[in-house]
C-alpha cells in the first residue's frame, strides 16, 4: 500500500550505504510515533546519535497523511482522530504543532435510521420509542434490562451485563462480528469495553478533555519531531537489510515482536483493512455527511464505517474524500485480538523479550496491545526514561544536541517543558 502513496511532503533516503559505515548510540526501527518519540527523547535529551528507519517509504507510521490527487487531506491508513487525558503527552506534542479544536462524533446506520453512537440518551429513545428525559430514567432501563454478570470477561457479558441484550444485538454483536470476524463471546471484555455507554445526551464519541488534532496534518508534526541533527531517518528499509551491517549500541524495535523472533511460536493474529477512498464533489466547501463516521451495523454489509476527513481535518475544499472501509485478515496489522489464546501467545514472546537487555520493545505491535495514539506516545516516553533510570543506555556526555526547545534533561527524570510560542 504504502509504495503506491503520493509522497508531497518531505522525503527522506533509502540508501544505507552512507550509514552502514557510521556508528549509532541506537537504532530505532520504525518510524511511527512510539519510534519518533524514542529517536526524538534519545538524541535530544541523551545526546545519542540515533538512525530511524522504516520499512514503508515514508515516517509517521499509520498515522501518515498527504494531499491526495484531488486537494484534499487523507489519512492514509484509515481516520485518526488524536484525543488524550494526559497532560504529559500533550505538553510534549504541542512543542512540535499547533492544534486545531475537533470532537468526533459518530453516526450508527441501523436498518433505516441513522442514531448517535456510543449510545446515549437520544439512541435509547429512538430505538425504543421512548421519551426519556433524566440520566436517573435511562439508568433505571439500564438497570430493568441488564442481566447481570459478577465478574465479565467477555466482549459479551460486559455489554449484556450493563444495557441487556437487545442493545447488544443491535449496536454491537454485529458490528463485532463483521469487524473481528469473531463472536464478542469470543473477545476480551476490552474490545467493547472502549466504547461508551451514556445516560445523557452527549453525542461525542469521546470525553477526553483534549480533542484537537495537528493543524499542519500528522505527517508535518512528524517532520518536526525528526528535525534533530542528531536523527539519521532512512525510508523504505527494513530491519533485515541493516541488522548486520549497521554498528549501534541499543535497538529500539516497534515492529512486530512476532516478527522479530521468527514467529518461533507461532504468528500473533490481527485484522486488517482495505480502505476504498472515493471523492465527491462539494460546491461551496459543505461536506457529504452529517459527521465524521457512519458506521454500519448490520453484517449485511460487507463494509463497517464511512470516514469523510474533511470534517477531522477541517479543510474547506470543493470536493471531499471519504474512506469505505472493508475489515480483512491480511494486510497491514491494524488491531491485534485480544482473547485468551492470544495473550497466551503474546506471553511466550514477552518473556522472550525480557531476556534482551540491548533491546527495547515499544509499542502496538511490538507489544501486542489495542493502543490509542497517545499511549503510544505515553509508552515510548516512560520507556526511553526506563532505559536511562536502569542504566540500560550509554548517556553520550559532552554531545548533547539541538532540542526544539530548552527542556530539562530526561536523563534526570525531569518533566517535559511546557510549549515554546509558535
């Protein structure tokens, strides 16, 4: 997919010749934001000399977003919508972009009527021809249809358990199952348990207290973490084709931990998507749908939500590009399934992993675990921090370089300095 991409923004070397023959404190494989924010925290604040590199043709990882034929700004592996609790992770981005205000909102496409989701109020009273008018009136039907479970473990015994089963079967088995192409019987209770349920009348799919997204695009913020003289990036290179040629001293891997071992016990399983972009004319610069997402909940059809990413990105434009996404097996790994059987797998590969002190695991992929941007962002940060507090990183003394800004030193556990103007 990747090779295919329109590639309007900066663009970065492939050729490995020049960095075979140079010596790095650490080599970074992947550059998507678990490995940006370890390059980033590594050479500006340790000084270290740090090659990044990826095997896609361009940084930025899933969050990659460019200008597409048409003018308008896509998201080149399905939406991404940035929202966060952490006051850390934001403090720490905004040094490298401005953001601009979006709360996402989502639509559920069920049979013939369109309702918000996650279920609020206003979904209850729709679907059952109500007219409740209290958080205390919905949370009595809550309660009068519930069929409750003292400890659930399942996708399915959570939703049943808190809103009874016919809201389960409308909003969420099928939706789970086109989606996983499994039973939510089948999945870890934190598969549903992302989504909200409200008594009130809110109709954002989050609550976070920051729901902004980068002004300038994800890519650009990417840029601007990379910026460090320090960073060597190189695109369109895999791990295999430098791990026995480049001289380093750590290796930061958010790849695949599966991969990384040979999928010596077997391969992690994940779904995927196929993104069928398609654009439409908008005179005067309106846009096509009433809000970012519909989703389609009826296994019927064979597609689950329809993104328009002018309402995320708010470009005025006089077309607009929406993503039909179609759920998959093979493909790029987007989300890992989480059940028994596969935490199980996951746990072989981890105690693996411990075993390798020059080796830092960062990551979804690399740690198998359903992640939003920001605690992606929040991981990689904690864990380039570890890595000096456990002495398991060479501190470069004396070579300490350009930072975006002035911060203290991570290297004393300080915190990260507030945004500089812009």
């Amino acid at each position: 997919m990747s090779s295919t991409l329109p590639r309007n923004r900066r663009s970065y070397p492939s050729e490995v010749a020049e960095v075979v023959a140079a010596r790095f404190d650490t080599l970074v494989v992947g550059a998507g934001f678990a490995g940006a924010v370890m390059a980033e925290r590594l050479a500006s604040e340790c000084g270290q000399r740090v090659l990044l590199i990826d095997e896609r043709e361009h940084i930025a990882g899933a969050a990659y977003d460019y200008v597409d034929e048409h003018g308008v700004l896509t998201h080149a592996y399905g939406p991404h919508i940035f929202h966060t609790q952490s006051l850390r992770v934001v403090d720490y981005l905004s040094r490298f972009t401005d953001w601009r205000p979006y709360e996402h909102r989502v639509i559920a496409n069920l049979g013939d009527q369109l309702m918000p989701i996650p279920i609020n109020r206003t979904t209850v009273n729709m679907f059952f021809g109500l007219d409740l008018n209290t958080d205390a009136e919905v949370e009595a039907l809550f309660a009068e249809k519930a069929e409750p479970v003292a400890q659930p473990r399942t996708s399915e015994e959570l939703v049943v358990s808190r809103v009874g089963r016919e809201l389960y079967e409308a909003f969420f088995r099928g939706y789970s199952r086109k989606q996983w192409l499994r039973d939510p019987s089948e999945l870890h209770r934190s598969v549903c348990g992302r989504v909200a349920i409200r008594t009130n009348t809110d109709d954002r799919y989050f609550s976070d207290w920051h729901q902004k997204m980068p002004a300038d695009g994800y890519t650009a913020m990417f840029e601007r973490i990379l910026e460090h003289p320090g960073i060597e990036v190189r695109t369109g290179v895999a791990f295999d084709d430098v791990r026995s040629q480049v001289s380093y001293g750590h290796l930061v891997y958010t790849g695949r931990i599966d991969g990384y071992f040979e999928y010596e016990f077997g391969s992690l399983p994940y779904r995927s998507v196929r993104l069928d972009l398609r654009n439409q004319p908008t005179p005067g610069g309106s846009l096509v749908q009433p809000a970012g997402t519909i989703n389609f909940l009826s296994e019927d059809v064979p597609w689950t939500r329809v993104t328009e990413y002018r309402h995320l990105t708010g470009q005025v434009h006089d077309s607009s590009t929406l993503a039909v996404e179609y759920p998959r097996s093979e493909g790029d790994p987007h989300y890992p399934i989480p059940c028994d059987a596969t935490r199980a797998l996951y746990k072989r590969y981890e105690a693996h992993a411990a075993e390798l002190a020059d080796v830092t695991f960062v990551g979804r992929l690399a740690r198998y675990q359903y992640l939003d941007m920001d605690q992606v962002v929040g991981q990689a940060l904690s864990a380039a921090a570890r890595l000096v507090k456990d002495g398991r990183l060479r501190v470069a003394a004396g070579r300490r370089g350009r930072s975006a800004q002035p911060s203290p030193p991570m290297c004393s556990n300080s915190a990260i300095a507030p945004k500089r103007p812009r």
